[in-house]
C-alpha cells in the first residue's frame, strides 16, 4: 500500500511539471502567432521609396539608349551646343555629319566616339585648341516586369536610373507569402542578380541592388522558411531564414539576447510529421543547429533566485543583502560587512534563518 501512495504522488507531480510545460509552450506559440515578419514593411512605407536621384553625375557604367537626351557642347576655337534625343533606332542626328549611333554606349564610349564625328566638321576638335564634352540631359524610362509574390505584380514606368528595390516599391512590396531574401533579375533569359533584402537592412548594403534595364523581369519566389523567435531577445519577431542557416544567425538576426536573457540553453518546438517535437538546445550548439521553415524559438529570462546570496537585518547598521563568499563566510563575517552591530543590539541571541534543499526553512539560534 505504501509503494502505491508513493507512486501516486510522483506520478501527480510528473502530471503536474508536465501541464506546466505546456502551459509555458502554450504561451510562446500564442506570442509568436503575433509576431511580424521582419522587413516585410520596408516597401510599405512613404518615406522609402527608393526613389532615383537624378541629380547626380552619370554614373559610368550607364548606358546610353533611345529616349535619352544628348547635350553636346564644343568650346575653344568653335563653339556649338547640340541637344539631341537618341531615336528608337539608337542615333541623334547632327546637322553636317548624318545620324550618329549612340545607342548601348557608356558615356565614355559616347564621347570618344562623338569627338572623332565631329572632328569632320571640326577640325580644330582633334588637336587642343577646342574641346567637346559629352552630357546626359533627360533621361529615357524603361519598361520592367515585376512578378511572382508581390502585391501588385505587372510591368512598370521606370526612370533608366532606377534599381531593383524602387521597382518593388513601385509593386507594393511582397505579399504574404513572399520572399526577400531570393528576389531574382532576368534580363534576356539570363538571370544576372540575386537579391537580398536582409543585407541591406542588416548591414546596409546595396550592392545586389543593381539598375535595371528595360525588358527586365523581377521574380519574387514564395519565402523558404520562416521562424518565430519570442522572449527575451532585443528584436522578437518572425524572420526569413534561408537554407541552412542557424541558430546563431537568427539570434544575430534579433541584435542579440536582452541583458536578463538566459543565454546557456534555449527552447526550439519543430512540427515534424503529425506531432510537435522539443528540442532544449545548449549554447555550444547555436552555430550547428540548423533551423526550419516554422520552427518556434522561445528565450526564457535568468532565474529570479540567487546563487550566492545571504541577508542580514535587524540591529546592525546596513541590513541588506551580501554576497557569500570568502570575506562574508561567517557570521561574524557578515556582522562586520554590515558594518557592526547598534548599541541597541541584543548581544546574547541571534536567529540564523536557513533555506533547505527541499525549500523549506528552519530557524537556527546562534
């Protein structure tokens, strides 16, 4: 009979650990359920549009192309200015000299090419005594398609000047299921860009944001995996995790643990098959753990308990807490970090107040 109450009341404490668990689990999915998708809202917002800025010098790996406008000025012993729009067939035409190609030139290019033109006409261009300087006036726009998961797919007006995130502005951003980690730019059937949004807004970088041409396809594939994380991290919220990526990568992806984070060990719940599985993952092991589309990370706070903590109060003049260790070891110890006892103080009896390991506490007179 007696095996049988014992066996009784563990097992009603192994129930009860057990609902407890769950509870606590319970909470962190509810918490991540609420959680945004970072970066998700950086195409949704007013004040970043991703605009072009068009008044700064051509840049020069750009390309001339019909519908931009071509400011030629020549100085020194002849003097001349021609303002011409590239035609569709890629030539300005110049008085004297016929229809010169311009068309798929860097500026460079387009200035080499036009000082020897005009040379004909000019003959003092090809010593020093007269110059020629080669500008971009208005500048055409292209024609880009933006499809797959963003909001408003289809194909857009766009500045020659503008990149790949002004496009997917100009779309809405990406949907729901959208990704922003493998954002690809097809030009003539060939993919020439993989973009991802993380690295800009982690680390700023724009160099995957390339500029676009006109024909070009923007493809906006459905996200790859998706993980909650919740608790006390600086930044809780579900982020897009690219294939084999780890633990520590979306920690890093946080801005790191809250200072009253416990960092040794965090809780991973993973659906696997029909049922939920746990996995309690040691901090040795952030690097190599590999998450997950819709894993649940949950980053539990340091215990309110002390490890090495004993208190002192009554007739001593700083009652208080104080560290146990070497100095603080004894009674008498502690009596002279509190700086000694009142005259008011007792001297024949003091009461030592001891916590057991089962929690419960006896009173010591010493």
């Amino acid at each position: 009979m007696g095996k049988k109450v014992l066996v009784f009341l563990l097992l009603l404490s192994f129930i009860g650990w057990t609902k407890a668990q769950q509870e606590e689990l319970q909470n962190g999915t509810e918490q991540s359920k609420q959680l945004q998708v970072f970066g998700r809202n950086i195409f949704a917002s007013r004040n970043l549009s991703f605009e072009p800025n068009l008044n700064i010098p051509t840049p020069e790996n750009y390309r001339l192309g019909p519908g931009d406008e071509v400011i030629i000025d020549v100085w020194g012993t002849s003097e001349n200015t021609v303002r011409e729009t590239i035609s569709p067939e890629g030539s300005i035409m110049v008085e004297n000299i016929g229809p010169i190609y311009l068309s798929g030139m860097n500026m460079e290019e387009a200035e080499r090419y036009l000082r020897h033109e005009f040379s004909k006409i000019y003959a003092a261009i090809s010593g020093e005594s007269a110059h020629i300087k080669v500008t971009l006036g208005k500048i055409r726009s292209i024609m880009v398609n933006v499809m797959g998961e963003v909001e408003v797919p289809g194909t857009y007006r766009l500045s020659a000047f503008a990149s790949v995130f002004h496009a997917l502005y100009r779309a809405g951003g990406v949907n729901r299921i959208g990704s922003l980690r493998t954002i690809q730019v097809v030009r003539s059937g060939m993919k020439v860009a993989d973009v991802d949004v993380y690295e800009y807004i982690m680390k700023g970088k724009l160099t995957d944001d390339i500029r676009l041409s006109e024909g070009d396809v923007i493809l906006v594939s459905p996200y790859e995996n998706l993980v909650g994380i919740s608790g006390k991290v600086k930044r809780p919220m579900i982020y897009e995790m690219k294939h084999g990526e780890s633990l520590a990568t979306l920690i890093g992806y946080t801005g790191g643990f809250t200072g009253d984070a416990y960092r040794n060990t965090v809780r991973l719940v993973r659906r696997s098959g029909r049922e939920k599985q746990i996995y309690n993952v040691d901090q040795q092991d952030y690097d190599n753990f590999i998450l997950t589309d819709n894993d649940e990370v949950s980053v539990e706070a340091v215990l309110g308990r002390f490890s090495n903590k004993v208190e002192i109060h009554g007739a001593v003049y700083r009652a208080g807490m104080y560290q146990l260790d070497s100095v603080t070891g004894t009674i008498k110890r502690l009596i002279q970090q509190a700086e000694g006892l009142r005259g008011d103080a007792f001297l024949n009896r003091a009461l030592l107040r001891r916590e057991r390991e089962d929690l419960s506490h006896e009173m010591i007179p010493v």
